[in-house]
C-alpha cells in the first residue's frame, strides 16, 4: 500500500516537473492565476495516471488470461499482489517506453525504414522493455508473484502486441481522418 503511494506522489512529483519544463521553454503561456496552473498540473498528474492505470488494467487481464490458456505459468498470492505487481511493471514501462520509441522513430526517420519496418521494431522494442521489466520486478521481490520462464515470454509477447495492435489501429484512424478532412478541403 505504501509503495502505491509512494507512487502517486512521484506522478505528482513529474507532473509538477513538466509543467515547470513546459513553462521554462516557453510551450505553454503563463497562467492567468495559481488556480490554472494548479488545474493543469492536475491534469498532467490525471493523465499520467490514467495512461498507468490503462497498461496495469491489459497486463493483469492478460495475465488472467496467460492463467488461463497456458495453466499455471504466473502463481500469486491475492489480487492485491498481481494489480501491485502490474502496476510496478506499468511504472517502468511507461517510463521507458517514451525513450525508446524516440530513438526507434528517429532511426526509422533517418534511415528511411518502410513503415512496416518501423512498426517490426517498435514492436520488438516495446517488448524488450516489458520483457526486462518483468524480470526486474520479480527479481527485486517487492510483491508475492511468481511466474515461470515461459510465463514470463509469453506475457511479454502477448501484452507487447495488444499494445502494437492498439497504436495500429489509432494510427490508421488517424490516417483516414486526415485523408477525409483533405478531402473536404
């Protein structure tokens, strides 16, 4: 419990980060009063919270389902130690994802990859980084959640590509509301 709150102050703690880096480029203007500054950094912290919350929610689900379709492979406690250790994953995951998916698509962008290229990488780096973060976090022993070898490939393999099938998905939704509005123009 403490370490969940230990958490949601260190979200806190980024948000308020943020808005003083945005504030020093210059990004955004400067509020009106302290109530709009103290409203956007709740904003920045609702958003970092709900982008946390939404990978903890796929990767216990996808761990029931591991559960589920493979036998036993993650063993736990109680609910309480798989949402903690889904959580702790989601942390470092969200964390370390933005840095890789920088690097990924400068690369991409530089050494001009096809597209299907590019999503082949991101894909095999998203899940390098949740492979790596779920041994961390169970080597650390900070909850009471074992999960065997193959266990551990085949979250990582199937979370990993839930989320690449996501940004797919988005990213042609994308395209096809831009090709409309083209058209209208």
């Amino acid at each position: 419990m403490y370490s969940i709150t230990i958490i949601i102050f260190l979200l806190l703690a980024l948000a308020v980060i943020a808005y003083s880096i945005l504030r020093k480029k210059q990004i955004i203007d400067e509020p009106p009063n302290r109530f709009a500054a103290s409203l956007f950094i709740f904003l920045l912290f609702f958003s970092l919270c709900f982008v946390i919350a939404v990978s903890t929610g796929v990767l216990y689900i996808v761990s029931l389902g591991v559960n589920f379709l493979f036998g036993e492979q993650i063993t736990y406690d109680s609910f309480f130690s798989l949402i903690s250790f889904s959580l702790f994953v989601s942390v470092i995951v969200v964390f370390w994802s933005p840095i890789l998916l920088f690097v990924g698509k400068g690369l991409a962008y530089l050494l001009k990859f096809p597209t299907w290229l590019t999503y082949a990488l991101e894909w095999i780096s998203s899940w390098i980084v949740l492979h790596f973060s779920i041994k961390y976090v169970l080597h650390i022993n900070l909850v009471n959640v074992s999960i065997g070898d193959y266990g551990i490939l085949i979250l990582s393999f199937f979370v990993s590509f839930i989320f690449i099938e996501i940004d797919l998905i988005y990213s042609r939704k994308k395209r096809e509301q831009s090709l409309d509005t083209s058209d209208l123009a």
